[in-house]
C-alpha cells in the first residue's frame, strides 16, 4: 500500500498525498479503521516538510475521511466524504474532462478512459 | 614494559588496523556507483579513474593507520605501566579511526566533481506504521531478560558470602589481580549488559524509525526487499544482543565460580561453553552477511539501486553527517557505511548519540583506571 509523490507534478505535493490516500480509500485498500502513519514518519519517507503532511491529514480530516490523533498517526473514519452537493462534486470532474477534450481526444476514446480509471479504483473496493 | 605485553599490543594494533582498514575500504564501496565514496557516479568512471583514486585511498589508509599505532607503541613503551598502556590502546583506536576518517573525507571531496545528478523526482512510501513491537520475539526477550536479571540476583543474594578479597582480573604479567569486594568490583559487568541491551535496542529502534524512501517505479518490490532486509537486520541484532549476554552473565557469575566453593567446577564448562559460543556467532554472522548481500542484489535487479538518494545539499564531511532542520526524520539512510545515521539538527539525535558516546566512560569506570 503505497503512496507516490512527484516534485514534477503540477500539484501541490500535499494536493498528491490527499489525492493518493483519497484514490486508497475509495479502492477499498484502505479499510475503515486502517491505521496511516504519525505526520513525522510520512513526512521523513517522502522527504517533505511536516507542515505539507499535516496539511493533507488536516484536509481528508475536514472532508470526514480520517481521524487524525496526535503522536500516533491517523486512523480512516469513512469511505464517504462529508456532504457535499452534486454540483460540487461534479467541477473537479467537469475540470478533468474539459482537459481531455481539449487535448483533442475522441468522445469514445474519453469513455474509455474514465471506465478504465473507474474500474481500476474500485477494483478493491466492495 | 614486558615482552609479553608488547607483543599483546603489537597483537592489538594490527587487530585494530584491520578492522578499521576492512570498514573504510568498505564504504566507498557499499553502493557501489550508487553511491562511491557517498556520491553517485558513472559506471565508466566508477571502473575507469575511480579505480586508480581508490587505489591511492587505499595507500594512504594503510600508511596513516599504520604510523598512528607504531606511534602510539612508542608512547606505550616509553609510559610503561599497565594503566598508560590501556588508555594508550584506547587513545589510539581513537585515533586510528579519526585518521581513516579524515582520509575518507578528502578522498570524497575528490570524487564530488564526477557526481552524476538524479533526474527523475518522484519517490513513493508505504503507508504500513512500523512499530518495535511488530519486529520483537517475545520468547527471546524474556530469555534475555531473564539472563540480565538473574546473576544480579545471585550476585545480590550470595553478596554477604563473598569474601573481602575477590578475584578482580589478570595483569600484565598474566597474574590475578584480587581487589577488595564493593559495588564496582561485583557488579560493574552486570551494569555493562544492562547498557549494552539498551544500547542494541536503541539501535534496533533507529533502524526501524529510519527513513524508508523508495523510488516511484517498481515500489512495492523494493519495498518487499528493504522490509525483509529490515527484518533480517532486527533479527540480528536480537541474536547479537542475546550473544552479548550470554558471555557477560558468564563473566560477571565468574567472581561467584571462583569463590563459592561448590560452584567452581562451573568455571570449565562456562568457559567451554563460551567458545562455542562465540564460534556459533561468527557462523551465524556469515550466514547473516550472505542474506544481506542476496537482498541487495535483488534490490539491484527490481531497482537498479539499494538507496533513493535525497537531500543531497543535506549531507556534510564526505556525505557522512546530515543536517537538516526541515527534515522531520531523526534516523536517516546513508548513502555509505552501515546505512544508517542521525539528523544532527534533531535533539532526540544528540540524545542517542550521548546514549551511545557513553559507552567508553563506562569500559573506563569497569576498568577502574580512574
């Protein structure tokens, strides 16, 4: 159960650990309970500031994710994120789409692609 | 001085020369060009003009070694005294292992102009906790406990029937020494295995707190060789520490053997015993070395590396100190030597650190030179 970071990315590293942890989570690889590494331990693996890991536990807190508890680490509270509309829900996805189309990709090419992530994140899941 | 210490010294010197030359001539070489002389390099030069430096490394090692033990025997003559040459002994594997050090350092910073720079920045980690108690054998620790406990325990009861003069160790001339009974005397050995438990465990602590960077491509692979590496080590060092005591209960009940009468025919088999045990030790330590080097060919081969270097600014003296105030990690994976080292802008470092800087203050107060 791994988590890949990439100073080339043009998200923010914290941006990649959230999204990491985010993708696990929904692929069922991370279990409710499941218990992530203290803020420190990650911090050092990844060689990043404590800041820009306490920063990713503190955003997958606010969306209902983890449980963060001081010196030990943080545990998965939920697969479910904390209410949000649809129309939130639907602009990261609107965003991502908006890019494939302009990099001139067929529709059916586009569905392909989504089926193949999708199938790929909940592979584990139940 | 006598012959026969001379020629103990002389023994001793060329045991610590060779322990010292072995280790800095393994160094360079532990990575490999990973990591030669703690910078990453080329093949080419690795096997082309980095042969020729190493070569002259090795001379100069060699040499200095060398000339800082004759000049240290010279002193010890000169001195006589079974005291003066101790602390020369001491004093000079000191220096011995400062002068290789400074020769490794200069050859480093020779090597630095052919580093070849990491392009690729991605890095992946496992979110698994690791935790001391995930890597214990309960079944051992409480061995290990027990033998630690038990001759304190004998020794405490059995105090009052020791006689006043007790058999303390052999002199220069081969000869028993008798001290008179008191808390150093008796238990000074028992303090020793005490230290040293905490000293290997701590240590067993560092290796599994210590930074585990893998690269992006072909992570979970390196991780599955690092973490039976890891396990291996903690094994080891779980052997080792069970080894050490074995012999120092030994040691220490050997005042109990040599004076309580109906005990003394423990002395031979104990003695017996602790040869094979230290012949089990030493093949069990080959066996060890072939297991790590079968580990770090297969890292080799998923990774085409044994070490994701990091923070390469970081790294001082021949990439042999690390400093580094943003960097949460307090043990840290070095690109040469054992592998492991401390964040010196931690405090929790400087505390293991006087932890185990500790060590010759207590051989000296064992040893009662002071």
């Amino acid at each position: 159960m791994l988590i890949r970071v990439d100073t080339d990315d043009r998200r923010p590293i914290y941006q990649q650990i959230v999204d990491e942890i985010k993708a696990l989570i929904a692929g069922g690889r991370l279990r409710e309970g499941a218990t992530l590494p203290p803020v420190r331990q990650l911090a050092a693996d990844l060689g990043v500031n404590l800041n820009t890991v306490a920063t990713a536990y503190r955003e997958l807190q606010n969306e209902g994710l983890i449980a963060v508890r001081h010196g030990s680490g943080a545990v998965v509270a939920s697969r479910t994120l904390n209410e949000k509309t649809e129309g939130e829900l639907r602009k990261p996805l609107r965003a991502a789409l908006t890019q494939l189309v302009l990099s001139d990709i067929p529709r059916a090419e586009i569905m392909k692609i989504v089926a193949d992530e999708l199938r790929g994140l909940l592979k584990g899941a139940k | 001085m006598k012959t026969m210490t001379i020629l103990l010294y002389v023994f001793m010197s060329v045991m610590n020369i060779g322990i010292v030359s072995a280790f800095y001539e393994w160094m360079p070489l532990s990575r490999r060009e990973e990591a030669f002389f703690g910078v990453p390099v080329g093949p080419g030069f690795y096997s082309g003009e980095g042969r020729h430096l190493l070569r002259r490394y090795r001379l100069w090692l060699v040499a200095m070694l060398i000339a800082v033990e004759a000049a240290s025997l010279s002193v010890s003559i000169y001195l006589d005294g079974l005291p003066s040459v101790v602390f020369m002994r001491m004093a000079s594997s000191l220096a011995v292992t400062a002068a290789a050090f400074f020769i490794y350092v200069i050859f480093s910073r020779r090597v630095q102009p052919f580093e070849v720079k990491e392009e690729k920045r991605a890095v992946a980690s496992s979110l698994r906790l690791r935790r001391l108690s995930d890597y214990t054998n309960i079944t051992l620790e409480v061995i290990v406990s027990v033998l630690t406990i038990a001759p304190i325990a004998l020794l405490i009861y059995y105090y009052p029937v020791l006689p006043d003069r007790i058999p303390a160790h052999f002199d220069s001339r081969g000869e028993m020494v008798w001290e008179a009974k008191s808390f150093t005397s008796i238990f000074s050995l028992s303090v020793l295995a005490i230290y040293l438990q905490g000293f290997f465990l701590l240590f067993k602590y560092a290796m599994l707190k210590a930074t585990m960077t893998l690269p992006a491509e072909r992570a979970e692979e390196y991780l599955d060789c690092k973490e039976e590496s890891l396990r291996l080590t903690a094994r080891f060092l779980d052997h080792f520490r069970f080894g050490i005591i074995v012999l120092l209960s030994l040691v220490s009940m050997e005042v109990f053997f040599r004076t309580v009468e109906r005990v003394q025919t423990i002395i031979i088999s104990s003695i017996a015993f602790s040869i094979v045990a230290g012949i089990a030790g030493l093949l069990l330590l080959n066996r060890y070395m072939n297991r790590w080097a079968t580990i770090d060919r297969r890292l080799r081969e998923v990774a085409g590396k044994t070490y994701v270097q990091r923070q390469v600014a970081r790294w001082r003296i021949g990439r042999l100190v690390y400093y580094n105030r943003e960097d949460p990690a307090v043990f840290v994976e070095t690109p040469v030597g054992p592998g492991l080292t401390l964040n010196l802008a931690r405090l929790r470092a400087w505390v293991c650190l006087a932890y185990w800087a500790a060590l010759p203050l207590l051989v000296i107060w064992i040893l009662r030179i002071v």
